[in-house]
C-alpha cells in the first residue's frame, strides 16, 4: 500500500511548535504516511494557526487558502487559537474539512486514521486533554520543546490568550520529568520549557522554580533552556539557578512597554522599577546573560512620551532581539473598548523604531561576545559550507571547523562579527 503524505505549517509560539512536533512525530512512527514539506502536494495538509494579532489572523488564513488549492481531495485540518477565536468566521468559509479546537488537538492523528478508514469523523466524541501528547521522538527541530503548563489567568487589556486557551492548568511533574528523560533517550541535547505562562506554574505546591531545579538533576549530557517568561514569575531562587551548568544563560522576559501608564492599562503585574530592578541583578552576576523580550507598540492611548519612555528602556537593557507587535483589536478584550486608538501608521512607524533599536542592539551585544567561549548544537551545514548552530547563549553561530554531524555540542571560541542586517557570529 502507497503511503500517503501529510504536512504541517505552524504559526505563532513555541507552545503551537511542540504541539505540532508530538502530532508529526505520531504519523512519522506508523508505516501508512510520510511527513512532506507544506509547499508540496500532500493528502493531509494540517494548519497550527495563531490568532495573537490581525496579522497572525491573516497569516493563518492564507496558508489554509494555499492548502485548499494545492490537491482537490486534500484533507485539510485547521487547528490552533484561530480555530477556538474565529470558528464561526472559519465554519462559514467551508475551506476545510475539520476544525479542531486546542484541546482535541492531540487527537489529530486519530481524526486523521479515523477519517480514511471510515469517512467522516465527529470532532467533539474526542476527549478534551492539552497534555496528552506523546514524547515527538522526531521533530522539525534539532531542540525538544517541552510542554510544561497551558493557558493563563493573567487577562491582560491586550491579550485574547485566555479566551482561546482557556485557564492556566500546570502538567504533573513526573509527567515533565518521564517527557524530558525520553527525549534525552531519544538523542535530544537541548530541552526547551514552554508554555502559555510557564513562571505560574503550579502542580501540587512545585513551583516553576522546584521544577527547573529537578530537571537539571536529571542525569545525561544535555542543557535547559526556558522559554518566554514574564517577568513576575521570575523569582530568587530561579536567578540561583542559572550558576548551574546546564541552565542556557538566557531569558526572553516580557517587557512589552516601558512606560507605567501603558503597563497600569495593560493589566500587567509590574512597574519599570522592579523590571529595571531584575534586570540589574542579572546582569550584574551575570554580565553576558542575554536578555530578549516582547514589546507592543501602539497601545491604546501611547502618547509620544510613553513611547521614548519605551525606547529608553529597550536602549539601556541592551535587548538583543525584541519581538515587535503592533497593536491589535481584540474583540472581548478590554482594550479593544478603550478610547485613543492609535492610526495604523503610527504604529507602523514606532514599529520600524523598535527595529532599529534591537538591531543596533544585537550588533553591540554581539561585539561583547568576540574572545567568549561558547558552545553550539550543531544543526547542520548553512548554504555556504559552514556548520551553524545556536551557542548557549541562544545566539546563531558558524564555525568551520571539522565536523558535518548534527545534533552534537561544538566547543568554539567566538571570534568574528558578520555585520549584516541580521548578524551572526563566526568562531572556531
């Protein structure tokens, strides 16, 4: 029997990248399909949406309309927070031929065996259940993401994540633990720790902090790297933490303004002080540590003021890589009723500002990283012959030294800056 093809897209977070992951790997182990990329002809096509902005939106419609075209009798699932934020809108464009919400998404292997072996396949006789993945023994990733924690009581202004995720709910810890120990089995070097709001983790009074320190415990030759984090989940013992070998020394801790008044409308959980606070203890015992972050431009009410405040803070942390976001309305959120809404091209140009500032950002910290030792996961050989991989401190790195193999650890010394308009760093 001709095995038949299947691919995947997947948009928005690290969360939605593990979840596809575990999904691939299911139909990878059997012998009835074979994983092809999305711009190839394939009878399963399968659509990881993300519905954080207007242009997630947008992003996510046009790969199910570019799947929709590709082979008449395609099965084509959509899946992912636009699935649970926009059914009624998806339902009504019929592009498809299963919506399947985030929590039957690890049920899409057996939709998908269900379907062929029997036709048409009710979606809701699936139990609901965001954690019963399987450990993805292959993946698109050369790092196993590792889901630890799923929605978020948070309910920022902003945010439409709580709505489509639903409340914050914590995996147990031997379900994390036994996960983590199979990937490592599997030949997996580096762990990631991802979730919607992984600093509230919470299962049975461990804390995200007792939980990074049992996983670094586990016994092999492997490192830990967190995910996004916001900044109130971050506590001492966490900042202790990365003295421990196997702990990458960087953070992407979610700033998303720096001003007070926007942070207060925001509903965040913390002011610049104790922002500028953290930040000053890190870097002060650990001077290289690499701080990335989130801002949203455009917010409701931004004056220019609130703006430059926001600039300034970007400037002095020396953020490496900020994830811009112009605002967008999100219906039933709170901010999508306040009033100043900011025109597009405000936005557009404060964006452009923000981008300016991360890369002068990235080139100076960068800099400081000429004569530092780091060690890379090799992910395989780049266009122009040099093995690439990304070093502990999640910075992209070439060396040419002699070694083809991927998904080993490459010892180098970092000795050249290639200054162009998205750097990297050259070592050997």
């Amino acid at each position: 029997m001709m095995k038949r093809k299947i691919a995947f897209k997947t948009l928005g977070c690290r969360l939605n990248q593990y979840e596809t992951d575990a999904i691939a790997s299911q139909f990878t182990k059997g012998n009835d399909f074979d994983v092809v990329p999305f711009d190839q002809e394939a009878d399963v096509y399968v659509i990881n949406t993300c519905t954080v902005t207007n242009q997630s939106d947008q992003r996510s419609r046009n790969m199910i309309n570019h799947a929709a075209k590709r082979k008449d009798d395609s099965v084509i699932i959509v899946t992912g927070c636009m699935a649970n934020n926009q059914s009624s809108i998806l339902e009504s464009r019929n592009k498809y031929t299963y919506l399947v919400d985030n929590k039957r998404k690890s049920s899409i292997y057996p939709i998908v065996k269900q379907h062929f072996d029997k036709g048409n396949v009710d979606i809701n006789s699936y139990t609901k259940d965001v954690f019963s993945y399987q450990p993805a023994e292959e993946t698109f990733h050369t790092r196993s993401l590792i889901k630890i924690q799923d929605g978020c009581d948070n309910f920022c202004s902003f945010c439409i994540i709580p709505d489509v995720r639903g409340k914050a709910i914590s995996r147990p810890v031997n379900k994390i633990l036994d996960n983590i120990k199979q990937v490592i089995d599997f030949g997996f070097k580096e762990i990631v720790l991802t979730g919607v709001n992984i600093g509230r983790y919470d299962y049975n009074g461990s804390s995200f902090e007792d939980l990074v320190e049992q996983v670094l415990n586990i016994d092999g030759d492997f490192r830990v790297r967190i995910s996004s984090i916001e900044p109130e989940g971050f506590g001492d013992k966490l900042f202790d933490l990365f003295n421990h070998p196997k702990l990458c020394p960087h953070l992407h801790l979610c700033l998303q303004s720096g001003s007070d008044k926007i942070l207060l409308q925001m509903r965040r959980m913390y002011t610049t002080k104790s922002y500028m606070e953290m930040v000053e203890k890190i870097k002060t015992q650990y001077p290289l540590f690499n701080l990335t972050t989130d801002i949203i431009v455009g917010f409701p009410g931004e004056t220019t003021s609130d703006f430059e405040e926001t600039c300034k803070i970007a400037r002095d942390v020396n953020f490496s890589h900020i994830h811009t976001f112009r605002y967008s309305i999100r219906e039933g959120t709170r901010a999508a009723r306040m009033k100043d809404q900011i025109p597009e091209n405000i936005k557009i140009q404060r964006s452009e500002v923000i981008r300016q500032i991360s890369l002068d950002n990235k080139k100076r910290y960068y800099q400081s990283m000429i004569g530092q030792k780091q060690t890379i996961l090799s992910e395989g050989v780049s266009k122009n012959g040099m093995i690439h991989g990304y070093g502990e401190h999640y910075i992209p790195i070439e060396t040419n030294l002699d070694t083809i193999e991927k998904n080993i650890f490459v010892p180098l010394v970092v000795n050249e800056v290639i200054d162009l308009e998205e750097p990297y760093l050259k070592g050997e």
